[in-house]
C-alpha cells in the first residue's frame, strides 16, 4: 500500500472508533435523518438518489429537508444557505453549489439547505420549515451528526479501490459495515455480493433511467435526431459514464469533452466548446444536468437527465418507513 494511504486509512479508522466509543458527541437533531453517503469519492449517483428519497417520503406525507455540504461552491457564506424554503430557489449556483441547486430545482416543496454544519442547517430547517424528517446527502463520513438510517452507495467496482491518495476510497471498505443498507448499481446478484463482503444485512439495487434531453433555455433539439451528430461535454467525477449514457440512449457522439468535478466553466471555455463543435460538425452540445445550472441557459446546448429508482421499491418502501416509525430513526433527544 502507498505510505500515505497507509497514513490515511489510519487516520479515518481511529475517526470512525473515536465516533463509535463516543455516540454522545454525536450532535442529535429533533426530526430523523437519513443518510446517503458512499465509500469512494464522486461519481456514485448520490444526488439522484437523495431526490429519489424525497420525492418518495413526500409521496407518504412526509416533509423532508434536504441538509448539504455544497462542495465546489464558488462563493463561500457564513452561516446557512437557503437554497430553497421549499416555494422557490432563493439562492443562485455559486453560493449554492451545483448538487443544491439541482435538487431544489428538481424539488418543489422541499426546502434544500447548505452549510459545513449540517446541524445548524437542520435545527433551522425544523424551526423555520416544519420539516419532519432530514435528507443527509454525502452524509457516510459525517460522523458529527447523529443519524437513524446509512445508506450506502457502493458499487461493486469500489471494493477493490484503493484509498486515497493513491485511490478513491475515503475511508477503508470495512468501515461499510456501519451501513443500514447497502444500495447496489447492478443487479440483485451484485446487491448480494456488495452486501455480504462489507457484512451489511440489506441489500438493494439501484435502476437508472435517463429522461428525454432538454434544452438549455429556450432552444430546440435538432429536427432529426437519428442524424444529429453530439459533442459530449461533462465535468463530473466519471465522464466516461455520461458519454457511453448518450450513446445508448441513441445520441451519435462525435466528440468528447470532460474536465474536472465541479469545473466553473468560463466564456474561454465555452469558447473553446464552441469552437470544437463547429470543428466536429455537432449539431448540438449535450451536458449532464449539474453540469447544467453551471452553464446556464445557453443556444445550442441541452442536458441529458438521470433518475434512478431503488428497488425491489416495495421491500425498500416497508423496510424504510417500519424505521421512520420506529424510535431507531429518531435519535433522541436535541443536542446542543
């Protein structure tokens, strides 16, 4: 193993035991929290799934809250955000952050709040929204706040990362072991397998489904789309995924674009896009959709949307709520 993922490994497992010897410094909100969290770093579909859950938990009466960290933000704020009071989006991109401001976008009633502390973002969201319950996103390795439900994003792939620096992993597979459910991208084999090697009881899969490309602003999708040629643009942790995604959903690719996770693209960059596609003869650009509240409206371009459904959805709706119910998701009294 590289030396300092040695050190590194070393250091989030004594993070994690310390938690775990400790649960009263765990910080306790007064509605549950369920966490989505994953073992590698990007790429892992979280945010499909966190609105997945929230539009399932609204669905049962339910008013979740949507608690962030809003990585990659371009202007950092002091406090917490209110991205959106669950009417409207109160917050533009750059404070936000890409990932938040998707969602609220995506999520009408549901209020969506960042901040590093995402125990002050709850105790407002309860006071000020009635929210009943807490949507933690990229939440594994928050230890700080105490939480009912883990669920982990793992694909079979990441158990055999290595941690970083010299991999992807966050934090020692093992430590996957504190899930409450492992949530598996593959089949009902490979949510078995997944869930026996981290020793995690229940098991469940993730199907993905991409919705119809969209424009960005009020542009229009090319007439013929059985001709149209694409340049594929993404700045997300795994492109390579976006763009075998367009070509099964039957797009032809001419050209691939990716930069780093979160990039803020400039006008030299958009430029540059430009430039490409002429080159390329596209007749359009295609992004992912958080690439998108980036770019903003834009002639020209469209978004390709993904969602996700977990499933076996029966098992997993019964399994989730006897917890909401349950005093197991409530953790206890408010902590200071």
């Amino acid at each position: 193993m590289n030396p300092l993922s040695a050190v590194y490994g070393r250091a989030a497992r004594l993070r994690r035991s310390w938690y775990t010897r400790h649960p009263h410094a765990r910080r306790r909100l007064g509605r549950p929290v369920i966490s989505v969290g994953n073992l590698v770093v990007g790429g892992s579909g979280k945010t499909p799934v966190v609105a997945s859950l929230a539009e399932l938990l609204m669905a049962h009466g339910q008013r979740p809250a949507i608690l962030s960290r809003g990585y990659g933000r371009r202007r950092q704020s002091d406090g917490v955000v209110v991205v959106s009071d669950g009417s409207r989006v109160t917050a533009p991109v750059d404070i936000s952050g890409d990932e938040p401001q998707m969602l609220a976008r995506a999520l009408p009633g549901v209020p969506v709040l960042v901040c590093a502390d995402r125990y002050l973002a709850g105790r407002l969201a309860e006071a000020q929204f009635g929210c009943t319950v807490h949507l933690l996103d990229d939440g594994f390795q928050h230890l700080q706040l105490a939480r009912g439900t883990d669920l982990l994003i793992v694909a079979p792939g990441d158990l055999a990362e290595r941690l970083l620096p010299s991999g992807r992993l966050r934090e020692p597979a093992e430590a996957g072991r504190m899930a409450d459910a492992v949530l598996v991208p593959g089949s009902s084999d490979d949510a078995r397998r997944v869930a026996a090697a981290l020793g995690v009881r229940m098991a469940f899969t993730l199907a993905t489904r991409y919705r119809p490309v969209t424009p960005l602003g009020s542009g229009s999708l090319p007439s013929n789309r059985d001709s149209a040629r694409v340049l594929a643009v993404a700045a997300i942790a795994r492109p390579q995924r976006f763009f075998s995604a367009l070509r099964s959903e039957g797009w032809t690719v001419v050209r691939e674009i990716a930069y780093p996770d979160h990039h803020w693209f400039t006008r030299r960059n958009l430029d540059s896009i430009r430039r490409a596609a002429e080159r390329a003869h596209a007749d359009i650009v295609i992004t992912t959709e958080k690439d998108a509240v980036r770019i903003g409206s834009r002639a020209g371009w469209a978004a390709l949307p993904l969602e996700v459904a977990i499933e076996p959805a029966t098992v997993f709706t019964e399994w989730l709520f006897d917890r909401l119910v349950g005093p197991v998701l409530w953790g206890g009294p408010t902590g200071s």
